[in-house]
C-alpha cells in the first residue's frame, strides 16, 4: 500500500477507535454518579465511581505507555479495548444486576484503565503522520469526539431499559460491545517501523529531557488546560442546579460543552500548519479566561452556554497545541517515558480537579471558582510567552508553522 494511502488509513482507525472510546467515557461521566446514587450505601458516596475511574487512568497512564513502548502501539491498544473496555463494561453491568456498589467501582476502575490506553491514540496519530500532517492528524483523532459528543447521551438514554431488570444497565454493555468492535479495528492499525520497539535505542535521562522549554510549556499547557476544564465542568451541574435549572437544561449545555472541546478539532490542525503552536496555546489561554468573564456576568442559560462552549474551545486549543509541542520534545527511544510522564501528570491534575471540585463549588460558588482559575491560565500564557522569546533565541528550536502537505 502507498504511504500516503496507508497514513489516511490508520488515521481513519485511530479516529474510530476514539469515537468509540469517547462514547464509554461521556457514558461514565453522565451515568455513573446517578447510578452510584442508587447503589451506593450513601448519597455522600455517588460520585465515588467517577473518581475511581479517573484515578484508574492516573494509575495506568506510565505503565500503560511503557508497556507499549516494549510491546508496540497496535498490541498495547488491544490490550486497553480487552482488559478495560470490554472487561470493565461486562463487570458493571453485572454489578448493576447484583446491586454491588463496589463491584460497580470495580467496574469503573477499569473503564478508567480503558482510557489510561486510549489517551495514547493522538500520539499514535503522530506516529503514522508524515511531518506535514502530523497536527491535522492529532487533530482528526480528537475530533472523534464530535461524534461521540452525540452518541454518549443517547447510549445512555436509548439503551438505558434494554435488560429487564437491570436498569440502567444496558449503556455499560453497549461500552462492552463497543470496545469489541475498537480491538477489531486495532487489529489492522500498521504502526510505522521506526515507531515500533528497536534494540539498543539509547535514550536521554528524563531530568535532561524535562528541561527543555518545550516540554515544560507543553506539559503545562496540558495539565493546566485539562485540570481547569474539569472541575469547571464537573462544578456546572451542581452551579446549574442551584440556580433552578433542570435536568433537560443541564444536559443541553453539557452536550454544547462536549462540541465545544471536540468540533474545533476539525480546524485546530489547520490552525497550527498556519499560526504556530504558541499563537495557538494563547488563544486558548484568552478562551479560557472568557470563560472566567463570562461566569461572573450572570448565570443565565445564555451565560452558561457561552461560558462552556468557551472553555470547551479553549481546552482543544491547549491540549492539541501542547500534545503536539511535545511530540517535538522527544526522540523516538524516548517517546514511552516522556508521553506517559506527561500523561501521568495531567491526569493527576485532572483527579484531583474532579475530586475537588464539588468541594470548591460549595465553599466559592460558582462565580468565585471561576475567577479562582485565572491565575494558573494566566501562568501559562506567561510560560508560552517565554516559549517563544527562548525559541527566538535558540534558532535550533522551530516556531514556524508547518507546511501543508
């Protein structure tokens, strides 16, 4: 097969396979703290699978690179759809039907294992690239989510009474069969080479690849980006319903929200061949602080819309723009460490933004979590600022946009 014909081929791979990974995720997100509350021993306890999923990606993000590292893309991808994909949907679907809280954690856990694997597909984009492709790729991968942004709810309304006597239960064997359908594909995913497992790569010591003003802006932009569009996220339904709206309202600006992180992956690659990563990452910063503004005008419908359509934008612009910056930052021998240390980190942000957030919700409110979040995106814009000026002065360091293929 040709090599551009192949690129397109895997890329269209990697793109389903997140479409199909996001549907498991939104269906967590959305279900699993309603079905915890009618599990759990105590309402205190609903959100705990939610918390427990994500906590299962922070613990599987550097093991899960590594191993593929040693193993190869295609194998350590199959790996994630079986062990937490299809075995992470069948175990909570059964703990729906024995009415086992923890079995229904459990289950969780490993639905967070399924994306500690999945999170990896936008680096495997960058893989199968050719150099002048490399953002679009990233990009399409991500904008699989548009799909899923759409999917996700109805799995969990339309699916929700497929088992008689299991409510519920019927989304979390659809994620089963799903993740079925992901490993079929993965099957035929054909990595590069050069990007499989070689003898005798040397590779640098991590603190000398940390070092890098690259990496350190790439790893911040990530983490910074994901954590604050988290617990914002997370805060919005209890802001939402404190301010009388209901749940039909709240689901309306969580899907827009879901659009807004994911639609603007169509373009975002684009962008990037064309203004350059920093230009890119301060617009997400400008975004995010919109959101910020937005918040503190009022709490209408309108201010909430506006307010996480802007976040959601803004997150893209990050995490696109940072994941790319960092590909940059690595050699090939050096790609398991780095990308899963890099994983490692904004997921530990993202737990403990998910974990806090209610807590920050109650004791803030809703407007002064907002402006609590000014100050870290504004270390960013700081941080790419620097980026640049360093770049300029180290001509070895390329800002310029890539040309289009």
């Amino acid at each position: 097969m040709e090599p551009a014909r192949l690129e397109k081929r895997n890329v269209a791979i990697l793109v389903s396979s997140q479409i199909l990974f996001m549907v498991a995720s939104i269906t967590v997100m959305t279900l699993s703290g309603m079905v915890g509350l009618q599990l759990s021993p105590t309402s205190g306890l609903a959100t705990l699978p939610i918390a427990i999923s994500m906590l299962g990606t922070v613990a599987s993000t550097l093991p899960a690179s590594l191993y593929m590292k040693r193993v190869g893309r295609r194998r350590g991808f199959i790996t994630g759809t079986i062990l937490g994909g299809i075995a992470g949907g069948l175990l909570s679907f059964v703990a729906i039907a024995q009415q086992s809280f923890w079995l229904f954690c459990a289950g969780n856990l490993l639905l967070g294992l399924y994306q500690g694997f999945a999170m990896y597909y936008r680096f495997a984009a960058l893989d199968v690239a050719s150099p002048a492709f490399r953002s679009r790729a990233i990009s399409f991968v991500m904008a699989g989510g548009v799909v899923a942004a759409f999917l996700g709810p109805w799995n969990v309304s339309a699916t929700a009474d497929w088992i008689a006597g299991v409510p519920s239960g019927g989304p979390y064997l659809v994620i089963a069969i799903l993740a079925l359908l992901a490993t079929g594909l993965l099957t035929q995913l054909k990595m590069p080479a050069s990007e499989e497992p070689q003898p005798g790569e040397t590779s640098r010591p991590m603190p000398v690849i940390a070092t890098q003003a690259g990496f350190m802006v790439a790893l911040l932009a990530g983490a910074v980006g994901y954590a604050i569009m988290t617990l914002v996220m997370t805060a919005t339904p209890l802001a939402m319903r404190a301010h009388g709206f209901g749940m039909e309202q709240i689901a309306f600006i969580m899907q827009w929200h879901v659009l807004g992180m994911f639609a603007p992956s169509f373009v975002t690659g684009s962008l990037i061949a064309r203004f350059g990563i920093p230009r890119m990452l301060l617009a997400g910063t400008l975004l995010m602080a919109g959101t910020a503004l937005i918040s503190n005008l009022g709490v209408s419908l309108a201010h909430f819309w506006v307010a996480l359509v802007l976040l959601g934008i803004g997150w893209n612009f990050l995490f696109v723009g940072g994941s790319t910056l960092l590909s940059a930052a690595h050699t090939d021998a050096e790609r398991g460490k780095v990308q899963g240390i890099n994983d490692l980190v904004i997921f530990s942000l993202v737990a403990l933004g998910s974990l806090m957030s209610g807590a920050l919700s109650y004791h803030l409110g809703w407007k002064a979590l907002n402006l609590a979040m000014l100050p870290p995106i504004v270390l960013v814009a700081l941080a790419t600022l620097w980026y640049r000026w360093h770049a300029a002065a180290k001509p070895s360091i390329n800002l310029a946009p890539q040309s289009k293929k």
